[in-house]
C-alpha cells in the first residue's frame, strides 16, 4: 500500500521545520515515481511571513536552480504560469503539447532537460 495523503498531511502537520516538512513532500512525490522536487510559492504567504519565489525548497541540481535564477526564468517559467491559471494537475508535456509556448519557454523546459529535469508535473 502507497502512502496515504492522510498521512502525509498528519506527519506534515507535525513536521518541526520547513526542512522536515519538505522531506515529507520529497518521500510521498519519491512514492509517485518521480525523483525530485521543487516547492514554489507563487503568491505571497504573509502569514508565514514568506514572499512568492521559485525554489523555496528544492533538491533540483544547484547549477540549475543558479542558472534558472540568473536568467530570471521565473518571470516566463511556463509551468509557474500554468500554475497560476489552472487549478487542474498537469504534466509538462501536456502543457508543451497543449499550449501555444514561446521559444524562450521553449528554452527553458529543454534546458531543464539538460540539466536531468526531463518530466514533472504541476
């Protein structure tokens, strides 16, 4: 049997850190097949006193997330966008094979390729 999502939200309420709290995201995503993870707030969270930004927690590559950072990627990121329109889960290849992306879209989920960020899910 699979882990429970109402285990998952009472271990995570329970989680003493953010950092334990991610831990518990990256064991219940590790559990769908998938390897990695990155946490983005794409709205401020003044309760928790924490501003919108990409990779609030992530294990993505560190030359990635640089890179990503350097080329404000976060402002054209297509599966930020997508998140921010659609309360609907997607895959990435879904959104690459059903939206109209710009070649600097494009560009960043073949980059992330790159960098062994090949398929995810928002």
């Amino acid at each position: 049997m699979g882990y429970l999502i109402e285990d998952f939200i009472e271990h995570t309420n329970a989680a003493e850190s953010r950092e334990a709290a991610f831990a518990l995201y990256k064991k219940a995503i590790k559990n769908l097949g998938f390897d990695s993870a990155v946490y983005t707030l794409v709205t401020d969270h003044l309760a928790a006193n924490q501003k919108a930004g990409h990779g609030v927690q992530s294990d993505y590559p560190d030359d990635w997330m640089s890179h990503y950072k350097e080329k404000d990627y976060q402002l054209i990121d297509p599966v930020i966008l997508c998140v921010k329109e659609t309360a609907a889960a997607f895959s990435w290849q879904d959104m690459r094979n059903t939206r109209n992306l710009s070649k600097k879209q494009e560009r960043i989920l073949d980059e992330a390729g790159d960098a062994g960020l090949n398929c995810g899910v928002g």
